[in-house]
C-alpha cells in the first residue's frame, strides 16, 4: 500500500514537475500594458528586468579596484555567498549519485547531476520523479538549505534536507519536523511548500536583488548574495563619475552615523523586535542580533552609540578571537568614569555576558542582549513580541 501511494505521488508529481520544468525554457510571459501605471514602469520580461539591473548595479569585482581591502574581507564574509546556484555547487558536485535516508520518514532521496542541473527523485518509483535543485541558501558557515522557486507560480519549495558544518553531511532542514507527516503526492514529499510572499521573504534576506512580480524568476532574474550594492545601493554611476575622479559627487546612499539607524538597517534581515516571527522562544531570539543589541543596557544607557561597527567590520567574516570584544567591551568599561565588572574585569567578557545559546543541534548563537539578570521576568519573547506587534498593527507576522 505504501508503495501505491508512492507510486500515485510520482506520476502527479511528475505531470507537474514536467510544466515546472518546461516552464522554464518558455518564452518569458507578456502582461498587456497600457492603462496600467504600474505595469508601464515595471519591466515585463526577464531580458528587460536584467537590462536595467545591469544598468544600475555595477557588481562586487566592479569595487575590487578602489576599495581592495572592503573586497577582500567581503569575499572572506558568509555575505558573498549567501545564495548560489545549485548546478554548478560544490554540493552538487559531492552529492551525484547519491542518497539520502529520511531519518523521519519512509523516503529515501536520490541525487543526480544531469547538464541541466541538480535534480532530486524518490527511491522506489517509477518514473523517476526529477525535481529541479535551483539554489542553495546559506554559504555554509552554518549550513546550507536549498530552495526552488517555480518560475510560473512563484511559489517555491524549501527541501527537507540540508548541509550541516558540524557534521559534514546532510540533515533534516530546521523545523521540519512539523512534515513528518506530510500529504502525498504534494510538494511536501519534497519539503515545505511555500508560497509567493515566503519565497520572497526568503530570497529578499539573502540576495541583492530580485524581480518585481512582472518578471519570471528564473535563475538570471536574481542577483544573488549580499553584495557591496544590497548595503550600499546600486553604485554603477558612482563607478563611472570616480573613473573621472568625480567619485565625491555620488553621494553615499545609506546614512550609518547614527547607531540606531544602523541597527535598523543590519536588522532588515537579521531582525529586531519588529520582524522577528511571532512565534519566537527567547532561544530562538538569541539569533536576532539587533534585536539584543537594542534591549541591551549598553546601548540605552550609553546614549544609543552603540552599533554593529563597535564589535564587527560589516564586511568581513566574524573574528572568533576573544581578545577583539574584550577590548571592544573595555572602551566603555575600562576607564575611569565607566562602569567595570564587580566579579571579573580581566576575564573572557564573552564567555559570561554574550553566551552561546544552542537554536537547533550543532547550531549555536552568540546571544546579543547583554544583560545581568538572564532570569527577568521582562525576558518573555511572547510578551514583548505581543506588544510591539499590538502597537504598530502594520509590523510584519
Ligand atoms: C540583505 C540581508 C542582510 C543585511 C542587510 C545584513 N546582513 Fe549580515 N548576514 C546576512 C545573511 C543572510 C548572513 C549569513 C551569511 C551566511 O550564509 O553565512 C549574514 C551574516 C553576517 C555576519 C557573519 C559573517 C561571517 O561570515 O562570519 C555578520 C558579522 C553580519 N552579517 C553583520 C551584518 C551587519 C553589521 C549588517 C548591517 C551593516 C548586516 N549584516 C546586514 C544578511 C544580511
Ligand atoms: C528576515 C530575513 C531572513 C529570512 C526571511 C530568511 N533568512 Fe536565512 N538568514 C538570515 C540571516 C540574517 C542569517 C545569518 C544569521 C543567522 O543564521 O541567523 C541567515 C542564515 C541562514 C542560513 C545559515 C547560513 C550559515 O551557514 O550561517 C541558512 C541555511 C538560511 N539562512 C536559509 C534560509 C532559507 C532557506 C530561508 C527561506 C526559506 C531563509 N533563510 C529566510 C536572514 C533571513
Ligand atoms: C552588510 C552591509 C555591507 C556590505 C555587504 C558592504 N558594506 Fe561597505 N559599509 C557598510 C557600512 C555599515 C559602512 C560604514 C562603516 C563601517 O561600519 O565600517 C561601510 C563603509 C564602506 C566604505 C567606506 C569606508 C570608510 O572607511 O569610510 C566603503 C568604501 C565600502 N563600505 C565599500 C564596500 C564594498 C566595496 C563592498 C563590497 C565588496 C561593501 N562595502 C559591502 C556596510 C556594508
Ligand atoms: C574608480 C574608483 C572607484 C570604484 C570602482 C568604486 N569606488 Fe567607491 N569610492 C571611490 C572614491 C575615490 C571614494 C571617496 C569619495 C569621497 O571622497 O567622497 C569612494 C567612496 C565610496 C564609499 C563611501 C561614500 C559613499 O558613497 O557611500 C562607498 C560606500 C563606496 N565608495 C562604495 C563603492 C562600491 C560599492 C563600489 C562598487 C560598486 C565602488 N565604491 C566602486 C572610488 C571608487
Ligand atoms: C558603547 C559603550 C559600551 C560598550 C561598547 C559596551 N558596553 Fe556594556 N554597558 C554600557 C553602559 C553605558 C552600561 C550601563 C551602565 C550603567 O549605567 O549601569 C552597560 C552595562 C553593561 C552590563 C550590565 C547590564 C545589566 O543588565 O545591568 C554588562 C554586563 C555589560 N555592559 C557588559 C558589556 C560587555 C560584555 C561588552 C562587550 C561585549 C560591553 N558591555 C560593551 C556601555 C557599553
Ligand atoms: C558588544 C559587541 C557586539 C556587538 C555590538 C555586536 N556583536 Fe555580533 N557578535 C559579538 C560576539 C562576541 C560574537 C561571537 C563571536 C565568536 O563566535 O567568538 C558575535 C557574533 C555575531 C554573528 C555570528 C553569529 C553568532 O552569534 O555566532 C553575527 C551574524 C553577528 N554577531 C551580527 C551582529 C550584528 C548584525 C550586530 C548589530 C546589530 C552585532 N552583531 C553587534 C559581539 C557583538
Ligand atoms: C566569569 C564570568 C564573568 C566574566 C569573565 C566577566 N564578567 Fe562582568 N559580571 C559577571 C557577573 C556574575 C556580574 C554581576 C556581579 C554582581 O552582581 O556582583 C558581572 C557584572 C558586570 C557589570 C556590571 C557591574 C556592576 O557591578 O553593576 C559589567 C559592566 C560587566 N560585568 C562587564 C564585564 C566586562 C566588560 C568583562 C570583560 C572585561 C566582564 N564583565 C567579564 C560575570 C563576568
């Protein structure tokens, strides 16, 4: 009887998988212009979308020239390659021909490499359903999650498995243990279906940019990772004015001289109290840094200067050298008219004030909110998430 259903599940999934995939080689849909405003100036295909991308967006190597040291330490940060295209991966690479055993279910995953891509089927079945691998989310300091996206719908699927750096090897995706028990012959035999407005959550976090609603999303649509342009807006024209020396008159686009605005722009995607999901545990809440920072004495009482930039350089990979925060800690708890620590004012701040706080096995976050009394009442993620969501009805869920 199991294998029935499987066998059900493969032929849907395979008449839907083959539109999945052909619709990727269609001509890119045209919407009727005209009387809409909004169709006018949004592009309607991928080709126009990418010309005005490149119009616009000069790309990291284009910075390398003039700004050597911001370019090396990008390329060293999880922040150049926090997407990248499943076909040509390392991943890829390491998994043709190979299986993976849902240690949840009764599914047994197979991998091939063909020259279209990365494709994922089920064990047992026949045909062999062949799912379409587009991207990998995460540069892997942590783990890699892979994603597609159907260029039709929009909607997408996150895979059930990812790649773990503490183990070495495929897992269960995070927070999948909610599909264990999953519909057949559904998107969910592979992972989580997720519709337009989570794909976009999703790859809006992880890339620099993605097209407006126009355009079908496929792999060239997307400019992938966080590069220099997320942060700092498209930078072609100041490219071009600073080969003329006229670098100055492309003014910064971002404003980062105050410490909140600051946070608030880190916070875009690594969230504060007015993005992070509604239903967040205090441990889960020790992966939003801004969110910490925010609530932190150190902040409010230092007359909000401090950021981000006191303890990290936004462009590179996160020192793991204790040494860096004890000082970065020291320049307002060392001096004459600061407060210093009553127990142990040489030691490992770190170690005793930001400690690791486990998310998910083998997954560990620095949490951000220094504080003294980790047992507060006030430290209740439901209560202060709760309000702040009653307070500005707009914020997102
Ligand atoms: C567009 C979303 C986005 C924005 C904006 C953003 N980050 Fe990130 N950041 C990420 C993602 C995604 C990762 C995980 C990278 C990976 O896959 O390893 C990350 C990772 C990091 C890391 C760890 C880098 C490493 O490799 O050790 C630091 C530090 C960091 N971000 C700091 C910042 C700071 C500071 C800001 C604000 C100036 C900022 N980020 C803005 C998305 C963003
Ligand atoms: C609100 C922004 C946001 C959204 C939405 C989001 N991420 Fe992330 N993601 C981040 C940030 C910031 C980090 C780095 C810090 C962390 O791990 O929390 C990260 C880290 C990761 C990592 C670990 C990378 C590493 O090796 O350190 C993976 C994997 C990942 N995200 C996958 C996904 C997938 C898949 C989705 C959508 C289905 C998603 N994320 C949605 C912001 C986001
Ligand atoms: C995660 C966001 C982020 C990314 C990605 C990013 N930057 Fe920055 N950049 C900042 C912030 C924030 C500052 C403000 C100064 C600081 O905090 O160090 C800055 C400052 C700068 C400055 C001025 C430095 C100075 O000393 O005045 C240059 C130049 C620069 N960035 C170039 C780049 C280039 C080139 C890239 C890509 C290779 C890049 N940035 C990627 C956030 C980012
Ligand atoms: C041909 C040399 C050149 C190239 C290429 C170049 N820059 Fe610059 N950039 C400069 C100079 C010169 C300044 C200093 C301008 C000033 O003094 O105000 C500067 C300043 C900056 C600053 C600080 C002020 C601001 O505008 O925000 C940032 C950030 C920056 N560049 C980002 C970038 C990024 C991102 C790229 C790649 C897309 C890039 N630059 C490519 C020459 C260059
Ligand atoms: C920008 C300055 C600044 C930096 C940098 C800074 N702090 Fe603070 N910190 C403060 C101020 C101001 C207070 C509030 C002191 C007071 O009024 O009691 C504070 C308070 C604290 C407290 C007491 C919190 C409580 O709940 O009572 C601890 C613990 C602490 N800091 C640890 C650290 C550690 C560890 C670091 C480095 C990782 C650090 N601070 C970095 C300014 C700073
Ligand atoms: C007072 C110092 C301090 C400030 C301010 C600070 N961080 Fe951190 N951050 C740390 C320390 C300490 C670690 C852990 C380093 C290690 O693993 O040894 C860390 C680690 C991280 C990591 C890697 C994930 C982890 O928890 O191991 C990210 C991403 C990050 N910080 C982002 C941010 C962002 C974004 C901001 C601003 C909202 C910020 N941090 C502000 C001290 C700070
Ligand atoms: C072994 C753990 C440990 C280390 C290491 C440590 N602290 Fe503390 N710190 C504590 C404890 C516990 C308290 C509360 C002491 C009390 O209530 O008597 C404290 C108190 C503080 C306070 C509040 C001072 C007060 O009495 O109100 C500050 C600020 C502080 N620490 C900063 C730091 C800094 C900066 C460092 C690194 C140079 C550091 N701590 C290293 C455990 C530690």
């Amino acid at each position: 009887m199991p294998r029935m259903l499987t066998i059900i599940t493969v032929i849907v999934l395979a008449a839907s998988l083959g539109l999945f995939l052909l619709s990727q080689q269609k001509e890119p849909f045209n919407v009727e212009g005209g009387e809409d405003q909004l169709a006018q100036t949004q592009p309607q295909s991928v080709v126009e979308w990418r010309k005005l991308i490149d119009s616009r967006f000069a790309g990291d190597q284009a910075c390398a020239e003039c700004h050597q040291s911001e370019f090396d330490a990008h390329q060293r940060s999880g922040h150049s390659r926090t997407a990248t295209p499943a076909d040509h991966s390392e991943l890829a690479r390491a998994l043709d021909g190979q299986n993976y055993t849902d240690p949840n279910r009764d599914t047994v995953y197979q991998f091939e490499r063909k020259p279209n891509g990365l494709l994922v089927g089920i064990e047992g079945t026949d045909p062999e359903p062949v799912f379409p691998v587009q991207w990998l989310i995460g540069s892997g300091t942590h783990a890699q999650t892979p994603v597609s996206i159907d260029p039709t719908s929009r909607n997408g699927v996150e895979f059930r498995w990812s790649w773990f750096a503490s183990t070495q090897e495929l897992g269960l995706t995070p927070d999948h243990e909610r599909f264990d028990t999953f519909r057949p012959a559904s998107l969910e035999c592979f992972g989580r279906p997720m519709d337009a407005q989570q794909v976009l959550a999703c790859v809006n976090c992880h890339m620099t940019a993605v097209p407006p609603p126009t355009v079908v999303p496929t792999q060239e649509a997307f400019l992938p990772n966080v590069g220099c342009e997320r942060c700092h807006g498209p930078r072609k024209d100041h490219v071009e004015l600073a080969k003329q020396g006229r670098a100055s008159e492309a003014k910064p686009l971002l404003e980062w001289s105050h410490a909140e605005t600051y946070l608030r722009q880190c916070a875009q995607c690594h969230r504060d109290e007015t993005n992070a999901p509604t239903d967040s545990t205090p441990a889960s809440l020790a992966r939003f840094q801004p969110y910490g920072i925010l609530k932190s004495k150190c902040y409010l009482n230092s007359g909000k200067k401090l950021s981000c930039a006191n303890c990290h350089d936004p462009h590179d990979v996160t020192s793991r050298d204790p040494e860096h925060y004890v000082q970065a800690c020291n320049a307002c708890h060392a001096g004459p008219k600061q407060v210093a620590c009553s127990l142990n004012p040489d030691g490992d701040c770190v170690d005793c004030h930001m400690p690791t706080v486990e998310w998910h096995p083998g997954i560990s976050f620095h949490d951000h909110w220094i504080r003294l009394d980790r047992t507060d009442p006030k430290d209740d993620a439901r209560a202060v998430l709760d309000a702040v969501h009653k307070s500005s009805p707009e914020a997102s869920p």
